[in-house]
C-alpha cells in the first residue's frame, strides 16, 4: 500500500509540475494530463524536434532525455539553474 501513496504522490507533483510549467509557456494547461500529448507539447517548448519522443522510450536514454529537456526549459523560460 505505501508504494501506491508514493506514486500517487509523484504522480500529483509531476502532474501540478507540468500545469504550471504549460501554463508559464502560454500552452493549454489541459495538455499535461494527455500522456504522449505532453511530451510533444514540452518538447515544443524547448524548441526540440517532434522525432525526440521516440527516445523517451528507450530504457536509460530516457532518463538522459528528461535532464536535458529540464535543463533546456530553464533556458527557455529564463530561469537560472544555479
């Protein structure tokens, strides 16, 4: 039971994360919720071609691919990292 409340917990922040993060982008909020969706959609906003959801499907590469798309959206959206 306690390994669901943490996905669930997980799931809430990932999901408010990317609420705020669309919205900030001018995108529809709605959108986070679509599950490939919002990928395609955070990849438009940090200016990566479509084709890159293909690698958040690889094993391992996946991983790479969200800490390169984190660090591309702060760019983006001017924020700093440090």
């Amino acid at each position: 039971m306690v390994p669901y409340l943490f996905l669930l917990a997980y799931l809430v922040v990932l999901f408010a994360s990317l609420w705020k993060l669309f919205q900030k982008a001018g995108k529809p909020a709605w959108a986070a919720f679509v599950p490939v969706y919002n990928i395609i959609v955070w990849l438009k906003i940090s200016g990566k071609p479509w084709w890159w959801v293909v690698l958040f499907a690889v094993p391992g590469v996946n991983l790479l691919m969200f800490i390169i798309m984190n660090v591309n959206i702060s760019i983006v959206l001017g924020e700093r990292s440090f």
